[in-house]
C-alpha cells in the first residue's frame, strides 16, 4: 500500500516539476492524471511535499478524470 501510494505522489509531483524520485510513473500515467493535478492542484508550489499532491486528488476524487481515476485506483489509492 505505502509502494502504491508513492508511486501516485511520485506521478503527481512530477506533473508538477516537483523533485525527481525513483519511480515517476510511465508516459501514460503521466498523461492520464496531469489535466486533473494542474486543474485541481494548481495551487500546490513546485517542490512541495508530494503528500500535498496525493491529498489533493484524493479531496477530488468525485471530479477526476476516468483515465486518472483508473491510475490511482491501479495503485490502490
């Protein structure tokens, strides 16, 4: 679960030019949640903690898309 759910802040900060990790989640990760982080979480500075971004999705979950949905809920978030 704590894999999974790093893996989902790894994909949101780094749709958001946030610091680099180890897994940063495929091209198409990438793609299916950035329209929802820079909608959503737009607000959360570059380089803030990536705990920021997860809890930003997840207070949206009712309003992402369905391919970024389908990334978190593959993760187990």
């Amino acid at each position: 679960m704590v894999k999974a759910i790093f893996s989902v802040v790894a994909i949101a900060a780094c749709l958001q030019g946030g610091p680099a990790f180890a897994y940063q989640g495929s091209a198409k990760e990438q793609a299916a949640c950035r329209p929802d982080v820079r909608r959503y979480c737009s607000s959360i500075k570059p380089g803030s903690d990536s705990g920021m971004y997860l809890s930003c999705l997840q207070a949206n979950r009712a309003k992402l898309s369905k391919p970024c949905l389908g990334v978190l809920t593959s993760h187990g978030v």
